[in-house]
C-alpha cells in the first residue's frame, strides 16, 4: 500500500498574502478617497478665489464709478426746489440754507444736520427739514412747520400763532391769512396771550371751528371774548368758561345772529349795539 504524498501548508504564509491583499487594497481605496477630497478641495479653493476676485472686482467698478460721478459736473448741485411752504420766502431759504451751485451733492447730504438748524433758528414755522435728490443733482428741501392755531393782528400785518406758542416770522397781508383759522386781535402785555391760547386750545373742536375772532379789547384780565362766524359774540371767564359751554347752543339756538351771549357770570343773552357791532366787525 503506497503512502499518499502529504503537502505542507504552512497557514501564516497563506494568512500573510491575504493580509498583504487586503492591506493593498485598503491602500489604494483611501488613496483614491485622498485624491478625491484633494480634487474637492481645490475645487472649493477655486471657486472661494474666484468669489473673492468677482466681489473685488465689483466694488471696485462701485468705487470707480462714485469717484467718477463725484468729480463730474453731474456732482454738483444744479437747482434746489423747496417744498412744503408757501408763506416763507423761498429765495430767503436758499440763501439761509447756504447751498451753492457749486456745492457737491453729496456734501449737501452729509450737511442735513447743518442746514436744519440754521433754518430752524431764523425761521419759527419750521419744525424740521428732511433734503431728497432727484435726478441725481437735483436737491429738494421739504419744510415740515408746526401747525398753525390762528393769527394775531399786529400794526402793519398777521403773524401765524404756531402750535410750539411761538409767532410766525413772516408778517402776512390780510389775503394771505387762513380765513378757517380764528385771528387775536388787540393783545397786548396786559391781556395773556398764553392764557387765552391755553383756554382756546382746550376748548372742543367742535367750538372751536366756530370762532373767528379772539378780542383782547376786555375789561378785566380774566375775561375773554369770542367773536364766531354765526356773528354772536360770547364773553366768559377764562377759568369758568369751559365749563359753562354746555349752556352755549341751547341759547344760540334761540337768539339767532347778532347777539351777546353772556357766560362770564351767569348764562343769558340780549342783541349787540350798533356800537358793539362796529367794534367787533359786524357791520
């Protein structure tokens, strides 16, 4: 009986290529991941770089083209418009304003803050300005006023009665006055101006808009006198008459035109004179 040939295998060789296999291939798979991350990355980098270059390249041509426009003529102030008031003289607001044509726009802008308050300083109306360009070089100055609450007669005009207790600055002809607004006439140093103000802006809206005519021509400092659009006049205390309004339309109502209406110290009415007519202006 032949014995049958035994083959040694030795198991570490055999184990030792299966390794060396695998570690091979570990290898080239994270060779492969290595080169496609590298690849990725330069793609980000790129991409980054060129970002970065387009948004240089970008602010550059802003840059060059706002120092471009800013040493052109088309910098320069061409015309200013002023908006917002028409009693105030506009040529006067320029001048004040002391924007010049050869000023840039830009500069303008920056001044806002300047130019509000040499024009808030001459002018009580005013209450603010806002600047806007238009067409690139062309200015417009918004005047924003305080409201206007009447007018005071004064010699030779009317002053607007602005709602921050000062006089307007301009002294306006009769045309120019707001005939919806009531006007004080005869106030002096002995007759409050800021008293009957005070009164007259707490008085209802309602009363209000009925006024034409507030007289300082009164006997005592205390009393008040309202000329209305009806043609009535009503006289009052100025610490009683708010509250003794509510006597006032029952008793129009019954009188008609041209009639004193009393609510100073009691609540009663009677016809004006022909004197008292002439001195309210109701002839």
């Amino acid at each position: 009986m032949t014995k049958k040939k035994v083959t040694k295998i030795d198991p570490e060789e055999k184990l030792s290529r299966y390794l060396n296999y695998q570690s091979n291939q570990n290898k080239r798979n994270n060779q492969v991941k290595i080169s496609a991350s590298l690849s990725k990355l330069h793609s980000e980098r790129r991409s980054a770089l060129f970002k970065r270059m387009g948004l240089i390249i970008i602010v550059s041509i802003i840059v060059l083209l706002g120092l471009g426009y800013h040493i052109s003529p088309l910098a320069n102030v061409n015309s200013i418009t002023v908006t917002g008031e028409s009693s105030l003289p506009i040529k006067e607001i320029v001048s004040t304003s002391a924007i010049k044509g050869s000023d840039k726009v830009i500069d303008c802008l920056l001044r806002q803050k300047e130019i509000n308050h040499k024009l808030v300083n001459k002018y009580n109306e005013i209450k603010f300005i806002n600047i806007y360009v238009e067409h690139f070089n062309h200015l417009q100055l918004e005047i924003n006023e305080f409201k206007t609450i009447g007018y005071i007669k004064r010699e030779k005009g009317y002053c607007k009665i602005l709602s921050n207790g000062k006089l307007g600055s301009q002294l306006l002809p009769w045309n120019r006055v707001s005939h919806n607004k009531p006007v004080f006439i005869d106030y002096n140093h002995e007759v409050s101006l800021e008293d009957n103000l005070k009164l007259f802006n707490s008085l209802p809206n309602s009363f209000q808009s009925q006024i034409k005519l507030l007289s300082g021509n009164t006997r005592r400092k205390s009393q008040v006198i309202f000329v209305m659009k009806d043609g009535n006049v009503v006289i009052g205390d100025i610490s009683t008459l708010k509250s003794k309004l509510k006597y006032y339309n029952e008793i129009r109502n019954k009188v008609g035109k041209n009639s004193l209406i009393d609510l100073e110290v009691g609540a009663f009415s009677r016809p004006l004179t022909a004197n008292e007519k002439r001195i309210y202006g109701l002839t």
